[in-house]
C-alpha cells in the first residue's frame, strides 16, 4: 500500500476498509519492510483479503474569463457537450472497460467454533454447546409418540429407575461415612502406637544410660 514510513507517517489514523466491508485504522510504522504498518481491524480477516484506503487531494480547477465586446445579436456563446451531442444525435461513447459486470465472488467456509473442554466446563447450562444426536448415516432421530400404555410403562420404567439410583446413592454416602471413621480409628490407633514406641525408646535409653554410669 505505501512505498516508504514517511508515506506511512502521512497516513497515521487514517480510516481502511477491506472488500467484505471490515473496517480498521492504521496505527504506527514498521521498521522493516519499508512501507509496512500495523494496523487494527474490528473483525478478523484473510491473508486474500483486499485492504483500501480511501485518500482525497485538493484539485484546483483553472478558471476562465472570456468577456464578449462585441454587440451582434447573432452571437450565440459556447455550448456545453451535451447539447452538441443532443442536436447531432451522437450517443455518448461507452468504453468497455467501464461497463459493470457480474462478479463472481466463492463462498467462504469458516471452520466451527470450537470451545475447549475445559472452558465448557466453567460456563453456565444455557450457554453450553448443545449437540444433538445423530444416526451414523448423519440424519436426525425422529421424534417418537409415545401410546398412553406405552407412556405408563415408560413412567414406571423411570420411576424404578430413580428409587434404584437412589438407594446407589444412599448405600455410597454410608460407605463413604463408613470408610471415614474407619480410617480416622486407624490414624488413632497409629499414633497410639507411635507414641508407645516413642515411651519405650525413652526408657530404654534411660535403664541405658543408668547402667553406663553405674559401669563408670
């Protein structure tokens, strides 16, 4: 876009806009290459994508002072083109070049977002991805309508199924509370120990120390 920093230092803050209609502002130089820049967009954008940036120039446009002296009544001043063009039936030229065609633009496919595990864990229900299942040649299940017979069985069905979990949770929390006091019956009893082991060494080392004087 620019040729060298001091282009690029004309142009700080300046306003640019890519083809798809992402707009950013140029921020500061880049030392190396010459001309580059850094600049901020409010969306992210593609290597392929074409950055503009819109530039005016002041354009003096020379004035004309034509006085007319002369007094003749069949005096007729100069006609713009359009009028020539309309009393001679010529049609304006049309250059092909500047004609309008259709573009052709491919449409692009970005990649799902994808949250990792471990963020999806931390958001609340209503914000996590919701995936729905599906068959293995990729259609959806159908929706099943359900007798009224058939939806009794399944309510029973449920039903045992929650009391039968209940008491799996019931027996785990008295396991759970009967494993605690087993271990804390343990660490006691642990440290019964070591404190007579503690007391035997003690005395031990005491009758030793006794003797060893008696001995002197």
């Amino acid at each position: 876009m620019f040729n060298s920093s001091l282009e690029v230092a004309k142009f700080e803050g300046a306003s640019i806009r890519t083809v798809s209609g992402v707009r950013g502002q140029i921020k500061k130089i880049v030392r190396s290459p010459d001309g580059a820049f850094r600049a901020t967009f409010e969306d992210k954008i593609l290597a392929s994508d074409i950055v503009f940036c819109r530039t005016w120039f002041p354009l003096e446009v020379a004035r004309l002072y034509n006085p007319v002296t002369s007094l003749l009544r069949e005096w007729s001043g100069m006609r713009p083109t359009r009028l020539v063009r309309q009393e001679k039936g010529i049609k304006l030229p049309r250059r092909p070049d500047s004609q309008y065609k259709p573009v052709a633009r491919e449409t692009r496919h970005f990649n799902p977002l994808h949250i990792p595990t471990q963020l999806q864990q931390q958001l609340p229900f209503k914000s996590k991805p919701k995936f729905e299942k599906r068959l293995q040649n990729g259609r959806r299940r159908k929706a099943v309508v359900l007798e009224p017979r058939e939806k009794k069985i399944l309510t029973l069905m449920q039903q045992v199924a929650a009391v039968h979990h209940d008491k799996v949770h019931q027996r785990k929390v008295v396991h759970r509370a009967k494993q605690q006091k087993f271990l804390a019956k343990k660490r006691l009893e642990a440290s019964k120990l070591m404190r007579k082991v503690a007391e035997e060494k003690r005395s031990f080392y005491q009758q030793f120390s006794n003797t060893s004087d008696k001995k002197t």
